[in-house]
C-alpha cells in the first residue's frame, strides 16, 4: 500500500539517532511532502528507493549524500547541503530541485535541475559526466573563485539565454573562467563547459602550436535548439591561465565552427587579473579561447591614416603644383628604395592615378610612449603612397587614405619622408576615430615635432616641410648644392636637385629653396 506522510507546522524536526548518524530512507511507493514553513536536518544520507517520493516545498538541510532512485519531483523548497564531507547528489533517476544551498563541495552523480535558485555559500558543485540544468527562470547566486561550477569533464552548466546577461560561474577544480553570455537572438537554452587547453579541431585534435600565445582554456559552447543565435560571449581568466608569450594588448576570442579556428579583430583585454574579452555576433555557437594576434583567436586590423602635409617647394600660396605629373616624368614605381631610405616596398602602378597628384611620398609608423622616445628603433611600418595638390596623402588609387596592418602598443606617431625636404614627424600621438588615424601637419608650427625649427611657414597660417635637402641625410648643406644641384644645372627631369619640382635644376631651385634653408636639419628623432 502506498504511504503518505506530511510534515508540516513552523519548526525543526532532526532526523538523528543517538550515535549522530541517521539515514532516511523512503521506501518504495511512499511519498513525504514537505510543507512550506518546515526545517528538516538529516544527519546523514537521504535515499529514495524505486517509485519513492519526497516533494520539498520547506527547507531540507542535507549532511550526507541525497541518492534518487524514486520520483523526479522534489517541489519548490529549499535543499541545503551542509556537510562537513563531500556530498554526492546521484541515484538513477535526475532529481529536479526548487532551491539549493551549498555549504560544502558537492558532486553530481547523475543529472539534476534546479527550477529557481543555486547559491554558493561554501564549496563547489563539479558536474563530472553530468548537465545541471537551471530553469528559464533561475538564477545563479553568491559565486566567486573558490565557489563556483566544476565543469571541466563533459558535463555542462545549461541556462536559458535570452537579452539578459547570464553568468556562468565555471571553472576547473583550480581555476575560476567564468563565461557570461547575452542573446539578441531566439532565446534558448545555452550548455557551457571548460577545459585547459586550446585544441586544432576545437574539441579534438591536438593542442594549437601557438598555444604560447593564448589562454590555455577552452569554453565549449552548445544550444538546444539549432539556429536563431546571436550572441555576445564575455570570456574571464587570470594571469597564471595565459601561455608564457601572450600578449594581452593584442588578443582577441576566437570561435570554432565549420572545421576552422574564426578569429576577432585584435584589442586589449580590460581588467586587472581577471582579464576579460567580449566578441558579438557569435550566430554558430562552439568552442571559444582567448588568444593574441600570433595565435589563431586574433588578427591585426587594417586601420586607414588620413594625413595631411605641404612641401614647400611645389607650394603655390593655396596649393602645390602638379608640373611633373603633367609633364610625364613620375615614376610608376615608388622611388625610395635607395638610400638613405632603402625601402624595399613594391608600391607600384600602371599609371599616375589623376592629375591631382605631386610626387610620391613615404610615410613611416613609430610606436612610442612619447615623441622624444619615438625613435628610429621604433619603427613599426613603412608604406609608400602619393602626395595631392592640397597636401592629402593617399593610396596607390590617387584618392583612399594610406592602410595599415600593425598591433600598436603604445601611441602612434607618423614621420613623413620627401626625396629633397627635410622629414617632420608628428608632434603629438595620432588619434583613431572610428578606424581612421587623422593628422594634419599643415595647420601650425607645433603639428611637427621640434616646432618651427622642423617646420617652415609657407603661407599664412600654413606650414610645409622645408626643401633643398639634396641628399636626403636631414640636413641643408653645401653638399647639397656641390654634390647634387651642381652637377644637375640646366637639366630637365625628374632629379632630387629639383627642389621647387618644376622640372627643372636651375637657379631658383638654388637661391630660392636651398639658400634661405643653409644650416635647417630635420628633427625627427
């Protein structure tokens, strides 16, 4: 005959024989219900055998293993596992909690849900080979590093997901990698689990070669319901997670789907261990890891440079004159492959792109905390592009910004190289607004570092890089005019002793541009 039992009325019942130890054991066809407002301690294990029912609707407060191989219900109340050894939740039917309270570590033996509540008050709860599954409602409470979700085997913490952000308190029995995730897509549910190592095949294969340059932590990600995602993934870890040559500055969180490692444009991490990552627009949930710009997770991104600049010898009063793209005679080829510069870029076109423009031009990327250290040493790109009329430096297409593909760790300056001026280089680290790294040199004497004595004023309130630098060595000096101008008088063409770019080396070259400028040399440093 089938029994039921009610406990009920506002007190403590304590389940306890006089050695301290009790088991509470439902036998088969029974059923305990557990009103609201009732506290029951057992001191030892609960066990529900086959067909057995126990429907907590109060507060059970659990001190040795609860073992179901009863009924799957267990109401709304409150379980709290309170024991001074590791408790096991398992038998061979998955229990559904309303509400647990961990107050030591815990183990699932078989899978569980829980409808409303999980809070950690001490311990952790590993999951082994088996889901834990809140309920669309539940929340996940009282979390921190030394009390979390072990799920570093195949069993997954499964919440629902929708456009609220939702925690997931993971991490392996010594590490705490927590993962929150939104979804501005279908909602659904959304199992999570982690391992310490960064795969080929994401959750196979052998462990990535640049595994230097990552978090040694993978964060698998599956949903229940194929398709309708979009989501954004929060990745967390610490220092002692990140492989010896990871750079932190440059990283970004790569996604495994269909067969390949897609990687993040690079960024910096934000915190101060912990560290974190955010990547959007995840619509194939998979595995994810955290890695650098040399690993498989990141990549650099192509940012556009709008610079700005004047020479002074083609300038005009407004603009530069353009006589030797009219007249023929630019290369095709970038000509700063010879010294002092020796360029080795293959910056090349099939022709002139328009007749906007002057000359070519080579601009250098220095990557320095300040102006004084942004040094030769610092170098970090170089990239040979065409001077306009009005002083814009473009691209090979005559009319796009100058590109660039470099990881900046600090800020950004720009030296501009002419073939017979003296180079300048921006005063101050240049700004990126919305992609775009923007400078313009022209507007005053303090856009070039040094000031007026590495910059020349060339018209009212216009300032231009100053010519007669023959040899390109940063300085105007004699050599100039003995070594080049001299040995180039009368000829017509395209040589570096034409410092007024008209095509020819004649005397205004000499008395105009390199005599008012004797003794000026380039300061970038």
């Amino acid at each position: 005959m089938k029994k039921l039992y009610y406990i009920s009325a506002a007190f403590v019942l304590l389940f306890q024989n006089a050695g301290g130890q009790a088991h509470l054991v439902l036998s088969a066809g029974s059923k305990v219900m557990v009103n609201p407002g009732t506290y029951i301690v057992n001191a030892q294990d609960i066990t529900l055998l086959s067909t057995a029912n126990l429907v907590n609707n109060g507060s059970v407060s659990l001190k040795g293993n609860f073992t179901n191989n009863g009924m799957s219900a267990a109401g709304n109340g409150l379980f709290i596992f309170n024991g001074t050894a590791n408790q096991i939740i398992g038998g061979s039917v998955a229990t559904s909690f309303g509400q647990v309270a961990l107050n030591n570590n815990v183990q699932l033996a078989t899978t569980a849900g829980i409808s409303s509540l999980l809070n950690f008050l001490s311990g952790k709860l590993t999951l082994g080979a088996n889901n834990l599954t809140m309920g669309s409602g539940g929340t996940v409470s009282g979390y921190n590093s030394s009390r979390h979700v072990v799920a570093s085997a195949t069993g997954k913490l499964i919440q629902n997901v929708g456009a609220v952000n939702k925690v997931y308190p993971l991490g392996t029995a010594t590490t705490y990698v927590p993962l929150m995730l939104s979804n501005s897509g279908t909602a659904d549910n959304y199992g999570v689990r982690v391992f310490a190592d960064v795969l080929n095949n994401g959750t196979s294969g052998g462990t990535i070669p640049s595994i230097a340059h990552a978090v040694n932590m993978t964060w698998v990600v599956d949903e229940a319901v194929a398709g309708g995602s979009n989501l954004t993934a929060a990745c967390q870890w610490n220092a002692a997670n990140e492989g010896a040559s990871f750079i932190r500055a440059h990283s970004g969180i790569g996604v495994y789907a269909s067969g390949a490692w897609n990687p993040q444009n690079e960024g910096p991490a934000s915190g101060t261990n912990p560290y974190f990552l955010t990547r959007s627009g995840i619509t194939t949930p998979g595995p994810l890891a955290v890695g650098d710009v040399y690993s498989p997770m990141a990549v650099m991104v192509t940012l556009s440079y709008n610079l700005k600049e004047f020479l002074e010898g083609p300038f005009t009063g407004t603009e530069m004159t353009t006589l030797m793209n009219s007249g023929g005679i630019l290369p095709l080829s970038q000509p700063y492959n010879v010294s002092p510069w020796n360029y080795t870029g293959t910056e090349s076109v099939v022709s002139i792109p328009n007749s906007n423009v002057v000359d070519w031009v080579l601009v250098e990327l220095r990557d320095a905390t300040s102006a004084p250290l942004a040094t030769a040493a610092t170098r970090i790109a170089r990239k040979a592009g065409f001077l306009l009329k009005n002083g814009q430096i473009v691209g090979l297409n005559g009319a796009s910004p100058l590109q660039f593909t470099v990881v900046l760790d600090h800020l950004l300056f720009a030296v501009v190289w002419y073939r017979n001026h003296l180079g300048v280089m921006s005063a101050s680290g240049l700004v990126n607004v919305g992609g775009t790294y923007s400078y313009d040199f022209t507007t005053g004497s303090g856009q070039a570092y040094g000031g007026a004595n590495a910059h020349k004023q060339i018209g009212t309130g216009i300032w231009g890089m100053i010519s007669g630098d023959g040899d390109g060595n940063g300085t105007v000096n004699t050599n100039d005019k003995t070594l080049v101008w001299s040995i180039n008088a009368g000829k017509t063409g395209y040589f570096v002793s034409d410092f007024n770019l008209d095509r020819q080396t004649n005397n205004k070259d000499k008395n105009e541009k390199w005599y008012p400028n004797l003794s000026k040399v380039s300061l970038v440093p």
